[in-house]
C-alpha cells in the first residue's frame, strides 16, 4: 500500500512539473498577444513575463491591433481592414468588436 501511494504521488508531482514548463515560441506568443489586446489580464501577464525577448517574433503587435480597431471603428469595413494589414488581423477582434463596428451594407 505504501509503494503505490508513494508511486501516486510522484506520479502527480511529475504530471504537474510537465504541464508548468510551456513552451514560448512565436506562434504562442502571438495567440498570448491576441488575448491580451482582447482584455485578458491573465494573458497580459503571461505575456510580459514569457514573450517580451527578442528572439520571440510577434507579427501583429498591440500597436497595430489597436490601430486595426480604430479603423475598422472609423471606416466600418472588415474589407479594408483585412486588406491594409497582415493576415490574421482579425484575430485581434472579440466578436463584439465586429458586431458593433461592422457596418451592413445597404440593401
């Protein structure tokens, strides 16, 4: 009995040590970004802590996201948006974002 509850233990010891060491490359750097510019002071954090060194490559910064959602705001036109910046820059719109400030064209 005492064999098996010691082998639990390091067992679960052993999973936990696994699932902390993530890795931080770019691509997950970038997801953490885009959670970031969203609202997630979680995601925030993790971001300043792991992603902030120059060998991590982030495409669409905050920088442009917020600039993305001003025109997006101005222009009303997911188009023109997709079009001016890098693929993926939609990413860095909740769904309320383009509810709200997506304009439906005229019938």
């Amino acid at each position: 009995m005492k064999i098996q509850l010691r082998n639990i233990i390091l067992f679960t010891l052993c999973l936990g040590m696994i699932s902390a060491c993530k890795s931080y490359d770019s691509e997950t750097c970038q997801d953490i970004s885009m959670r970031a510019f969203k609202g997630s002071p979680q995601a925030a954090n993790e971001f300043q802590k792991h992603c902030t060194g120059e060998e991590i490559e982030i495409k669409i910064t905050h920088e442009m996201c917020r600039n993305a959602l001003n025109d997006l705001i101005m222009s009303g036109r997911l188009d023109l948006v997709q079009e001016r910046y890098p693929e993926g820059i939609v990413d860095c719109f909740t769904q309320n974002d383009l509810v709200k400030f997506q304009k439906r064209p005229r019938n």
